[in-house]
C-alpha cells in the first residue's frame, strides 16, 4: 500500500534501529526483533547491512543511536547495486543442487532460517516480523520444530494480533 500512487512506499515502514555501545558493540533490531550481525561486525558495515535489510524489505526507518546518546533518524530505500562491471563476471552456475531423501510424492519445502525462538513451557512460540516480510512471503512462512520437526505455517496457526 503507497501513501501516494506510484512512490511504492508504504504507509508505515519497518523500523531498524541500531545502537552502538561505548565499546563500539552493534546491537540491531528490526521492528523490535533482534537482528543477528556477525561477531566483529563494526562501523564500516553498517550501510550495507542496512542496504541489504532495505534491499529485502523495502524502504526502511533507520534510528541510530550512539554510545554517547546521539540520535540519528533516516528513511533507507531499496539500493541500486550501481552499474554493471565493465568486465564480464566469472560464470556462475544457473542453479544449485541438494539432494535429500523423502517419502515419495511428499512436499519438500525450501527455507531460509530467519529467527529461532525456543518453544514456552505449553508448546507455544510466538514470532513477530516485519510487516512487508510477512506481506512479501505470506504463506510461505514456516515454523519448523527441531526436534519434533513439526511444521507451522501461517494458515495452520494464525496471525498474532
């Protein structure tokens, strides 16, 4: 949904915040969910983590608050790469393969694992993401239990209010 026709912007944009400790540690949420940076990650990453986080997502509200309680706020939108390189990039295979074993006619679901939570005492876990991730892969979002290996999809277990 756009807040005017054709600026592709949504009404309301997911919120990355991003704090910096005194001793220059990274802490970053995407609409209050933490986000995961790689161990050592620092200052020099920050643009592109946050071009690729916009890049998945959309336009995107940045906040960034300093160790010394500094604020900064900014709007980051989907980037363009840049230009092709002059030279043609080595070749890359069109695909990849996996092989597994399954029961025959079964569906195989291919996932990406975005967030772990560990279940509450009654079996439950609740997640919450991104309004435009949820909107961009609706259906094709999956809870998978580790160790009943028990899937969830949206349908089955419904939408947090």
């Amino acid at each position: 949904m756009s807040s005017r026709p054709g600026t592709g912007v949504p009404i309301a944009l997911p919120v990355v915040r991003v704090e910096v400790s005194a001793d220059e540690a990274f802490t970053v949420s995407v609409d209050k969910e933490p986000y995961a940076v790689p161990p050592g990650f620092g200052r020099d990453q920050v643009r592109g983590l946050l071009a690729d986080i916009a890049d998945e997502l959309g336009p995107i509200r940045v906040e960034i608050t300093e160790s010394n309680g500094a604020k900064y706020v900014d709007i980051q939108t989907p980037s363009d790469r840049g230009p092709v390189p002059a030279e043609p990039a080595p070749v890359q295979p069109t695909s990849y393969g996996i092989r597994g074993r399954f029961g025959a006619g079964e569906d195989v679901l291919v996932t990406v694992v975005v967030a772990r939570r560990t279940a509450e005492p009654d079996g439950t876990v609740a997640v919450r993401l991104p309004p435009a991730f949820v909107h961009r892969y609706g259906e094709n979002l999956v809870l998978i239990g580790q160790t009943t290996k028990t899937p969830t999809t949206i349908t089955d277990g419904g939408v947090l209010p």
